[in-house]
C-alpha cells in the first residue's frame, strides 16, 4: 500500500441525521455499496454512540433541533476523538446559513448540500473514509 492509500474502513460509518427520510436514504446508499452503518438521530445520541463505539467515519447533518447540532459534533470529535477528525463529512440543506457558512470556512471537512445525490455521497464517503 503507498502512502497516499486511505485504509479500508475496518468499522462502520455513524450517521447522525434527524430527518428518518435522509437518514434512512443514506444508510440505504451505503449499505448497498457495502458498508456497515449504525444511525443516530440526534446529535445527543450521537456523541453517546462516538463516547463508546469504534467509526470508520462520521456523517452528520449539520443544523438539527435539540442542545447539539452538527457543529458541536464536530468540535467535540475535534476535542475527544481526534482519530475521527479527518473523517467527517457533514450535510446541509441550509448552506447560506451564517452559523453553516462559519463552520464551512473554518474547516476542511468536506459538506454535502441536500438534496444530495447517491454517487455524490458515495464518491465522498470513498475519498474521506474509504472503500468498504
């Protein structure tokens, strides 16, 4: 393997997304592609399941209800799981928020604009986590 190779993904990708419509779509798409996929539906449960579990890569939808959105996600797996830092992917379906726009420009991690299609997901979950 050279070392530009990203690993394959040895554990599965964490989905934090509130919408069951997106959620259930993306876990779909990637289960179809043969990846392995546990699902949060806030970003409270979130951080529960990254405290405890083992992620190839976190996908996590930026602006959901409660006391943790997907910004704190982020700053909090900045902060406790630096191992996963490099491999979060978040999506929006409101990118001209101030507050999405801030986190965007502060950070390389990659964002996918609902509605999103299934390659684009897909072309980006290989180049940040891996094929499965």
């Amino acid at each position: 393997m050279n070392a530009t190779a990203i690993p394959r993904p040895a554990a599965a990708i964490l989905v934090i997304e509130d919408e069951p419509s997106v959620s259930a779509f993306v876990t779909a798409a990637l289960q179809r592609r043969g990846y392995a996929v546990v699902e949060a539906s806030s970003g409270a449960a979130g951080i529960d399941k990254l405290r405890s579990g083992a992620f190839a890569g976190v996908i996590s939808d930026i602006r959901m209800p409660g006391d943790i959105n997907g910004a704190d996600v982020h700053a909090w797996i900045s902060k406790n799981r630096p191992d996963l830092a490099a491999r979060i992917i978040l999506i929006s379906g409101d990118t001209a928020n101030s507050e999405t726009q801030s986190l965007l420009a502060s950070s390389p991690t990659p964002c996918l604009e609902k509605p999103f299609r299934v390659q684009q997901l897909i072309s980006t979950v290989e180049k940040t986590f891996g094929k499965p």
